[in-house]
C-alpha cells in the first residue's frame, strides 16, 4: 500500500534512514507500487525499487546510513 507520510513508513525504514532518505522511499516505493499494478508481486518490487533508490543517494557505514558523495 502507498505511504501518505514518513510516519507510515514501516519501522525497518523509519528507524533506520534519515528523512531525506525516507523521502526518495516513500515516493520510489509509491511510484513503484503504482506502476506494479497488475504484479501479483506488487508490493514485494516496490520494495526492492525504494530501496534501490535509497542506495543511489545513501550508503550505509557500520550502523548509519550516510548521503554519497557527488
């Protein structure tokens, strides 16, 4: 299901990105979701596409999750 706000981010994002993060993962994911429509595996590729959009901005060091440089 698409994500109105941050707040509604499942807690494996939320507590782990920061809120720029959150942002590019919450509209890749509803993106995705929305262009997924008819994919029994709707949910499961929107997924995969935010956080794939997340890892071209964002890399995580140890714990923290940090911007890229550039």
């Amino acid at each position: 299901m698409p994500y109105a706000t941050n707040q509604e981010l499942p807690s494996s994002v939320r507590d782990h990105l920061p809120g720029h993060a959150q942002d590019i993962f919450r509209a890749a994911f509803n993106a995705a979701f929305h262009e997924h429509e008819h994919d029994p595996r709707q949910e499961e590729a929107a997924f995969r596409i935010a956080w794939a959009a997340v890892k071209k901005r964002y890399h995580k060091v140890g714990e923290q999750w940090l911007p890229r440089d550039g």
